[in-house]
C-alpha cells in the first residue's frame, strides 16, 4: 500500500520469454541468429580498461556524428538512448502527450499502450485492414500523435515511402513517430524525409540487424527541435544514458557495413526459403519484411500447436490477442534453426492428421 495509485494503475509490457532450458532453437524473441560484427567485440575489449571508473560521454557525441555521417544527417538530428524502448518512452513523454488522443494500429508493438498508461496518455487504435496492412487514409483526423512500426510487429507487414509521405502530407501539426526496429530487413527507412517533414521522427535499435539486443542501443532521427525536446527529457530523467561499452560497440557496428550487409542477406535469404517451407506445410503466410514470420494454419490451433513445439524443444510466440489468436510469430533462425523448425512442424502436423 506504499506504491503510488499510479503503480497500482498500470499493466506493464510482457517480453518474450527468455527460457532457462539448454539445447532450444529459440525463435521468439527476435534475436539476430548471427553474433555481432568481430569488429564490434574488438571495439568493446579495448574499451575494458581503467577508463571504466570514469563517467562516459553524457551526449555520446562520438556516436552520434557516427550516425549522422551513416544517414547523411546533421549531429543536431541525432538522438541515442538504452535500446530504442528508452528512446521511444523519451518520445511518448517528451512529443505525444496532448489533449487529443495519440493514434496507432490496433494491432503493433504492445509497449504502445503500455507507455500511455505510464505517462497517462489518452489514446485510440485504429483498425489494420482485414489483410493486416495499415490503411494511412484512416489515420488524418485530430490527434495527439501517430505511432506505428513499420515493418509492423507482430505482422511483418510494411508500409511504403510513399505511403508514409501521404500521410505527412495531411498530418502536419502533430509528431508522426515511425518505429523502425525491422526496416533493414526488408524496407526503406524513412530517414531521408526528416529534412522535409519537421513533425517526422525515425527511432531505429540496433539490436535486430545489427545482432546487439544484449548492448541496449536505440537511436532516434528527426528535426533538432525534436531531437533538443527529447535531450530535455533525457537529462531530466538519466544523464549518462550509454555506457562506454555501449557507445564503443555501437560505432563499430556502424562502421563495419559489410558485415552488417552479409548478415542481413543471410536472414532475407533464410525468410524467403522459410515461408515457402511454411507454405509447404499448409501455413498461410502474411508478407513479411521483417526478420520474423506470420504465420497460421487453417486447421490447427496456434496455441496448440506452440505448445508442441516447446515440447519439442522449439520455442515461438503466440499472442493470446483478438484478430492474431490463431498467429504464431516465428523468428526467422538460421538455416539450422529454421529446419529445425520446419521437422518439428512437420512431425506435429502428421501425427495430428493420424489421429484426424
């Protein structure tokens, strides 16, 4: 009884678990299947030096032109923070708490609300389309706001340039937030309309494709009025955001495009053989341009069918959700994992049609 009301008020975000098992073909967290670039790991042990004892750059600056050189922008445009949740709660803080409600899809990234119920934000979802793309001519109406990923979690499904430039076009006088955890996998990042749209900001992690969920690095791109209203938040809230480490290990990462480049073929390569093998097996599959798959059986119960997968030592997410119920989100492994995947599918399918 000594919490706030507002502690007794919230319903917080749930991960993707992390089982303690050995010997799993872990798909349901969205974790790269390929190790950061060796480069990175160089940059991180020769940051491990007597220089912990000292505080990092409070403004990562190092990192920060760093980004701005990879995206043809300006420092000033830059924002960084722990993982791109941070960076995103910076956001909804700092730029999408207003009067009017802030919009986002019914279906996304399940920390939207989650923050709104933190920062005590009004919000309204609007409806995805009946094949799960995000219809941008339901969104220009008065708002606080608009949020979406693009590609979308849990859907894969991805929006246009285009698409999102319309919508800029008629949305002018409130933030538009485009969330691009997944864009290397299969998009065109939005970065380069920052210099023409003010009320555009791009946030990017790199914990997806670039293979650093354990370092906590997320990024934010748009207008300095932006970027200067997310610094204010920051520094009223944690100065020293970015370790050493982190800002060590996340220049690098940037710095090594090549291998950024193999390893992101590597998973669009294995995603497209993935749900062709899906489809094989009955699945039907939604467009992915993420490094994860949507994917449902027009027979079988997803809930069941993830639970025999954990019995066989394969994990995937399922959301207990309306419209996805019968979804699995399945990330997309290596090709190891993935016809690890494939096997035990197999084997749960036949030996259900046996007892049919």
């Amino acid at each position: 009884h000594y919490g706030s009301p507002v502690t007794r008020r919230l319903t917080p975000y749930v991960p993707g678990e992390q089982p303690k098992l050995g010997n799993l073909v872990k798909l349901n967290t969205n974790e790269n299947p390929y190790g950061p670039s060796p480069r990175v790991l160089a940059a991180i042990q020769a940051e491990l030096s007597d220089n912990l004892r000292l505080y990092p750059d409070p403004n990562a600056e190092r990192l920060k032109q760093t980004i701005a050189d990879y995206y043809d922008v300006t420092p000033a445009q830059v924002f960084v923070g722990n993982g791109s949740d941070e960076v995103l709660a910076h956001v909804f803080h700092g730029l999408l708490q207003h009067s009017t409600p802030l919009l986002f899809p019914d279906i996304t990234y399940s920390f939207y609300p989650v923050y709104c119920g933190l920062y005590g934000i009004d919000f309204a979802t609007v409806p995805l389309a009946e094949d799960f793309t995000l219809r941008v001519a339901d969104y220009p109406r008065p708002n606080g706001g608009i949020i979406f990923a693009n590609p979308n979690a849990p859907t894969g499904c991805l929006l246009s340039l285009a698409g999102i430039e319309w919508l800029l076009e008629r949305n002018r006088d409130s933030v538009l937030v485009v969330d691009e955890a997944y864009i290397d996998f299969g998009g065109e990042t939005a970065i380069p309309l920052v210099d023409r749209y003010p009320n555009l900001l791009v946030t990017q992690t790199l914990s997806k494709s670039r293979s650093l969920a354990g370092l906590r690095v997320g990024l934010a791109v748009g207008h300095p009025e932006l970027i200067e209203a997310l610094e204010r938040i920051k520094n009223s809230f944690n100065s020293y955001p970015l370790d050493r480490l982190a800002i060590a290990g996340a220049v690098a990462a940037f710095e090594d495009r090549e291998y950024f480049e193999r390893t992101r073929q590597a998973v669009i390569a294995s995603r497209t053989t993935l749900v062709a093998a899906l489809a094989g097996l009955g699945f039907d599959v939604l467009p992915s341009a993420a490094n994860f798959v949507f994917a449902r059986h027009p027979r079988r119960d997803a809930a069941a069918l993830a639970a025999a997968l954990r019995e066989r030592h394969v994990i995937v997410r399922h959301f207990r959700l309306p419209r996805i119920e019968q979804f699995l989100r399945i990330t997309v492994g290596n090709p190891e994992q993935n016809a690890a995947l494939l096997a035990a599918l197999g084997q749960i399918l036949r030996e259900v049609e046996a007892c049919d």
